[in-house]
C-alpha cells in the first residue's frame, strides 16, 4: 500500500495543509515519495522566459534556475526531510495539471497528493486560456488514486484508521469500493458505507413526500448490502447508513459523525466542468468542505 | 579573427552544443562576445553576388522613396510615427548599404542590422500590398537575416532554435519517439470519452498525413489529441508519420538557409515515404509558409510545391464543416461577441481568408462575429510575428508592437479571440499579460470539440 507516493506541490502555503498528509503518510508506510512542482508555463512561441508562480518574476529557466527551485523547494520542507524518508524532488516547466500526468506516467505511483485549489493562482494569464482547474483535470485522467487536502482542517493525520466510503453505486464506484477495501485490509481501518439519497427539489424536479424518501433509504440500503456487505465482512468493523439531502452536505456530515480520516469516492464526470462552473461536481464540493482528506478514483 | 565561445559564425548542430548554448543565461555572454565578432566582407560580398537575383536588386533599386509604405507598417504606427520605421528606410539603411558598400560594414553596423531585422519588421509583408511597386521589404528582410545569420549576428534564441532543426528535426528537443510516445498517451487519455479513437502512425496512402508543431508535443499535448478527435468525428483515413512530423522552422525566422533545407525535406521524406494523399499541418501560420510555401525552393523542388498536396488545418476544417464531415450542434454555438486573428502568413501570404470566414459561419451565432478592422489580408500582424515573440534582447520592443493588436480588440467589443496560429496566439496571450484587458483566446480546435453534433455511433457509452 503507498509504495510510490507522488506529491505535487506548488510548495506555498496552499500545499502546506497537503504537505503534512503526504509527508505523514509517507513516514508512516514507508513510502517513496516525489515531491513535485512545476515552476511556470511556457509560452507557446520559442522564448526561454516563464514566469515563476511563486516569485511571480520572468525568469530564464536553465540547469542552474532549476537547481535552486529544487534547493528552494528542500529548505521549503525542511522540517520535514530526514534521512528517515525516502524522498526524491523534481522540477519542471509546463502547465500543472499535464506535467503532473506526465509525471505520474512515468513514476506510476499508487496515489498522488495534490493541494486544494488556491485564490491568486487562478488569476494569471495562463488559466483563462484553459478551462478546469489543475485538480479536476489530474483527478479526470489520473490512472491512481488522487488525495486532495484543501482545508486545513482536513490535514490532520495521525494514521489511517477509519474510512467513509462514497457511494452512488456507479460502476467507477466498484472500483472506488475495491480501493477501499483494500486500503481497510492493509491498514486494518474501520469502513463506513454511506449513500446520500439527493432530495433536493432542483435534482428531482419536485418535493419527495416522507413516505417516499423512506422507501427510497429503504431501497438504497438493501442495495448498499447487495452490492458490498459480502466484502465488507472480511473486516473487523464495518458499518453501512444512507441519508437524505444534498448528498455532498450529508457526506462530509456524516464523515464527521464518524470521526472519519478519510474519505473515499468515485469521480466519474465524463467531462470537464465550464471555466464558470468552477467547482461543478459532488466530489468537487466534498473536496472543498471535507474535514479529513478525500481519495477520488476514477479508473 | 575574434569568434567567441557562444557566438560565432559556426551553426549550432551538436545536442551538446544547444545545451552549451542554452546554459548562457539570457545570450548574456552571447551578445557580449558578439561586440567582438569581424565582419568576413568578402563571404558577405560573394555571398551577396551569388544570392542576392534581380527581384531583390530591381526593388531597392526602383523604390521612389515616396513613403507609401509607411502608414502601411504597424510599426512605425505604434512607435510615434518615426521616419526611421518607415519600410523603405529600414531596408534602404540596412541591406541596401552592405549592398551599396559591396559587404565593407563593421561590427556595430551589423548589430544595428541585427536590431532592425528582428525587431522593426515582422516579415507580415503588409507593406508589399501598399507599394506602387509592389516592393515586398519583409521579403527583403528575410534576405537580409540570412546574410546576418552567416556573419553570426543573430538573436540568441534564434541560433539556438535553428541549432534544434539541425539535431532533431524540430524547433525543440523532442525526440521521433518522444513524438509517437506523447501522441499515444493522450489518445489513450482521450479514448475514454472517444470510444475508438486511435492515432496511425506511419500508415501508407492515408488520405491525410497530418504534421504539427513540436510545443505542443511537448507542453501542450492535448492539441494533438484534439487534433486526433476531429479526424476521427471527420471519419478521416489519416496517419502521422513517425520522422519527417514537425512543420515548423525556426530556422526560417533566424535565416538558416541550410537548416530550413534540412528541415523541410526531413518532411517531404515523410510523404513521399507514405504517399499519403494530401498533407495537413497544425493550426500555425510560419509553419505552413516554411513547409508549404517556401519549403519547395529551399528544397529544389523545380514545381514549386511539396511533393503532395499541402494544404492548412483552417483548409480541412472548412471543408469538413462545408460538407458535413463534422457537424454543429446549432445549440452549442458561440453566443457572445468574438473576433478572429487572421495569421498573416496564411491569410495576407496565401489568401485563405473565405475558409476561416467559413468557420465562424458555422461556430459562431448569426450576429455574434465582429471583425477586426482592417481584416483579412489588410489585417495587422499579431505584434509578435517573424520571431519577435521569442527574442528577449527585444521584449520591450515586442511589447510596444503590441500596442495595434491591442487596440483592434478593444475597438470590436469582443472578449473573445479566435486565433488559429501559434504566434498570434502567444502574442495575444502575450498582450493579455502586459495590458491586462480582459479577453481570452483560443485555437479553433478547442472550441470546435466542445460544440460538435456528434454522431450516436461515436458517443461513449453512458
């Protein structure tokens, strides 16, 4: 479990929430890890200049340029590396969310941590010509598990031992579940099944009576018990609830309600989101509200 | 005679030596030790009568000094209306003297040289139109860096860009098998969405062989997978051809006449390789004058042409949209103000101006599309054009040239820019950075792929 762990880091203070959990899980299994950031996008003519995102300067990128960000990068995280871990740094120029893929298809890491999205970054030159953010295009195409912290509530870590479980029983969701079993048997962590029945006039349209929302919990759960309780009794604890409301409201709810450090679901979006709908999704909203870190999975 | 360490009158043609190269941060040293460079007058002057024909010679001759020019440059509107960017002055006072002089000019004369080549012309040959003569000074300018070029006063990043025509085969270091490696990897993210989609490397007698810029491989790789997504709604038989697949030169912007030679038959080998029907390229404007324009000369072809019939991404995409190849959901359509860049080296040069008129005929609601003024082959070059976006000896100049760009958006209303080239859509990005006027930009591919009718067959299961 967690042998390769790539963290992709803009090593600001947006990834510091990110930075504690991919360190701290790196620490606690042992994992490789490789530490991430990709310094500017390249313009599409042929000039050697890009712009720094984090100094924000023009500068020329050459062997000696990446030395330092990689020098700026280690005393970044200094409190962090030790001889202990196992850490590699590297650098790169393009834009975010493809050298992170880029990265990670040469790597092949068993889960990738990326930070939450951050407010500045968003406004430079380079983002209005792309639509998406650079997590929801990783999370899209990335071929492993991805790990999101975006708050700083969500980045405490103190090993993992009790997982939610998403579920919309998608097919992706399968596959989601296969993780988090896995994850749960390796790690010997406590499982929490949950569905949220979406009641919300805008999704079906019109007002569920009570009598209907209780059936449809009703279905949900002997779904949930179909599809997963066979599995689920292969561990030592394991529980199954379904809920009612806006499913991304009840989800980190009831991820909170049982003292969750980790939340596991599928992202199945088929496309990327418009440029204006910033952050479209469930998982999207999840990821933004979560007290614990989230795992999307999408293949 | 002085020739330095970076700069010198040798071409870069080692991967060592672009390495090297690059490693002198900014050309700092490179433009030091090219205060040092002698001027070889006797290459330059048997140089000059061995290449310079009477088209060049008739032109500087019978140029009436009359000043037509002038208004016709965006340069010399934007820079105060300076007699020293008037067309005429700017080659009359640079290849015209070293002609004049039979090639005895010094070394500052050549930097000044250097400095008006490559950054008080574009090569937009916009004045060519204005002239009562028809004097083409781009045409002569281009010329004229190619004189540059062999005495060793070029722009930095242009001896190195020339240097990676001659190592790879492309304007950056990428690899044939980085190139068929990348196209893969993003078909295969893509497929997903795409069921079916596929890239055919190297197939023969495709009826398309499609050729691209080396950075999109290797920033921006979902060109090539849009790219792939279009000829597959298009129900295309195409292929990419595993060597012989970059379109562009920058050799062509630093007047390495030997390297546009290596460059652009390293691409007619591809098709004669694979005898695909037609050639297409990416949506880039220098690529297609450099492959398909020029290219046959510098490669000897007596016709004049590539070895097979080349014509520009804008051509495919009208006619495929023209025929009902790829179809428009009319819902999808663009319903907000938006003009169109048109890239002076396939519109003014080549007069593709009605097929890119086709396109936003089909993408853009009726009422949507506002042109700039002036338009098509009367429209201005991006400000960034002939390697200016490059250079960064001339940024400040670059950003001021700009400046008409600029203002030709801002006068349409539109906040949105379709711009089918590379170096027009660097420079718009370019302008957004520098003048911060709140408009975005796009390749037209993009945008096609988000608005298409795509047929049930191609639709990903649910």
């Amino acid at each position: 479990m967690f042998k390769k762990i790539l963290f992709a880091t803009s090593a600001t203070a947006a990834s510091d929430h990110a930075a504690r959990v991919a360190f701290n899980i790196a620490r606690s299994y042992q994992s490789a890890l490789n530490i991430f950031h990709v310094l500017g996008v390249p313009s599409r003519g042929y000039s050697q200049v890009v712009v720094d995102v984090k100094t924000k300067e023009r500068v020329d990128v050459d062997e000696d340029y990446l030395a330092w960000v990689n020098e700026d990068i280690k005393t970044y995280y200094a409190k962090y590396l030790d001889e202990r871990l196992h850490y590699t740094i590297d650098v790169a120029v393009g834009l975010p969310a493809r050298e992170i893929l880029r990265q990670a298809k040469k790597l092949t890491p068993d889960l990738i941590v990326i930070g939450g999205s951050t407010g500045d970054e968003d406004e430079t030159v380079y983002k209005k010509s792309s639509a998406g953010t650079t997590l929801q295009k990783v999370a899209k195409a990335s071929h492993c598990p991805v790990l999101v912290v975006n708050r700083p509530a969500a980045s405490f870590w103190g090993g993992l031992s009790n997982i939610v479980f998403g579920t919309d029983f998608s097919k992706t969701s399968e596959k989601a579940f296969d993780f988090a079993m896995k994850v749960a048997k390796a790690l010997d962590c406590e499982m929490h099944v949950f569905h949220a029945l979406d009641i919300s006039p805008l999704h079906g349209g019109r007002m569920l009576s009570q009598d209907e929302i209780e059936q449809q919990i009703r279905e949900a759960t002997r779904k949930i018990r179909a599809l997963y309780g066979a599995r689920l009794k292969e561990l030592s604890h394991y529980s199954m609830d379904v809920w009612e409301g806006i499913p991304y409201v009840e989800i980190v709810k009831y991820a909170r309600d049982k003292h969750a450090d980790l939340l596991i679901m599928a992202h199945h979006s088929r496309k990327l989101p418009s440029q204006d709908i910033r952050m479209g999704g469930n998982v999207e909203q999840v990821i933004v509200r979560a007290g614990c870190p989230v795992i999307s999975i999408n293949k | 005679m002085p020739e330095g360490k970076f700069c010198n009158k040798k071409p870069v043609d080692t991967a060592e030596g672009i390495t090297q190269l690059l490693s002198d941060t900014s050309g700092n040293t490179y433009y030091k030790e090219m205060k040092e460079l002698t001027v070889d007058s006797d290459l330059l002057w048997k140089t000059i009568q061995n290449t310079c024909k009477s088209r060049i010679r008739t032109w500087l001759e019978i140029c009436a000094h009359c000043g037509m020019c002038a208004e016709s440059c965006f340069l010399y509107q934007v820079n105060g209306r300076d007699p020293k960017q008037v067309p005429a002055y700017k080659i009359q006072s640079t290849l015209g003297k070293i002609i004049q002089k039979k090639g005895k000019v010094d070394n500052a004369f050549m930097r000044h040289a250097m400095e008006v080549a490559w950054s008080q012309c574009t090569c937009c040959n916009r004045c060519g139109m204005y002239c009562p003569h028809g004097i083409d000074t781009g045409i002569m300018f281009g010329y004229l860096r190619g004189l540059l070029y062999q005495q060793g006063f070029v722009p930095w990043e242009l001896k190195i860009g020339a240097g990676m025509h001659r190592v790879y085969n492309a304007q950056m270091d990428v690899t044939d098998a980085d190139f068929v490696d990348t196209f893969e990897w993003m078909v295969e993210e893509y497929e997903e969405d795409y069921p079916g989609l596929t890239v055919p490397v190297d197939k023969e007698g495709a009826d398309i062989m499609y050729t691209v810029n080396a950075r999109e491989v290797k920033h921006y790789p979902e060109d090539l997978a849009e790219a792939a997504v279009l000829f597959h709604m298009a129900g295309e038989n195409w292929t990419v051809p595993s060597k012989g697949w970059e379109e562009t030169s920058l050799a062509m912007f630093a007047g390495d006449w030997a390297a546009c030679k290596i460059q652009v038959e390293s691409v007619y080998a591809a098709m004669e390789r694979l005898k695909p029907k037609r050639m297409i390229g990416t949506e880039c404007g220098h690529a297609h004058r450099a492959t398909v324009i020029e290219g046959p000369y510098w490669a000897g072809r007596k016709d004049g042409l590539p070895p097979v019939e080349s014509i520009h991404y804008v051509e495919w995409l009208a006619e495929a949209l023209n025929t009902g190849k790829l179809k428009i959901d009319p819902s999808k359509r663009i319903k907000e103000l938006v003009t169109l860049q048109d890239s002076c080296n396939y519109i003014r040069n080549q007069g593709l101006k009605q097929a890119t008129r086709d396109i936003m005929k089909h993408i853009v609601e009726p009422g949507y599309f506002v042109e700039m003024s002036p338009n098509k082959e009367h429209n201005y070059c991006c400000g960034g054009g002939g390697g200016f976006n490059g250079i960064g000896l001339y940024r400040k100049q670059r950003n001021i040239a700009l400046i008409k760009k600029r203002d030709q958006i801002l006068a349409t209303g539109a906040k949105l820019v379709l711009a089918p080239c590379h170096n027009c859509w660097d420079a718009i990005r370019d302008l957004e950075e520098e003048y911060d006027i709140g408009i975005r930009w796009s390749f037209l591919k993009p945008v096609i792929i988000k608005m298409l009718d795509i047929p049930d067959h191609l639709k990903p299961e649910e």
